[in-house]
C-alpha cells in the first residue's frame, strides 16, 4: 500500500467516525454478503446503497434491525 492510499484510507476513516459518531478504532467484526436475491436498494442519508452479492464489513450490531457496516469503498 503506497502513503498516498494510506492516507485515503485514514481520511475516509475519519469521515466515517465524524458521520456516525463512532468513538475509537474501527475494527470489522465479521464481512457478510448481500443476499444475491435481494433487491437493491439505493442509499440515502446514513442508509448504505446495496448491491447483490456484495460483501460487506460489520463495524457494529446496532439492534436487531440494524448493523453499521462499510462497503469495498469504505463508504
């Protein structure tokens, strides 16, 4: 990884902390993938846009309708 995706990397990370309120290190609890049946759905706001069979990082289990996760874009 060269300095310059590193600091991509870290700056995303920030925006991602500054967004969600999110204290501390991110660490990915686990990776899961979108239903590949599923529809996909646009995002909005705080809603992450799905597309099927994608993977996604869990960051945190919110309750039990919701997870805070994060994209191959880190977004």
């Amino acid at each position: 990884m060269t300095l310059k995706e590193c600091k991509k990397e870290e700056k995303a990370d920030r925006e991602f902390q500054k967004k969600f309120k999110f204290g501390g290190d991110i660490r990915v609890l686990t990776q899961m993938m979108v239903d590949p049946a599923a529809t996909e759905k646009r995002g909005g706001g705080k809603n992450l846009p799905l597309r099927r069979g994608e993977i996604l990082d869990v960051i945190q289990f919110t309750n039990e309708e919701q997870i805070l996760c994060r994209n191959s874009q880190r977004r």
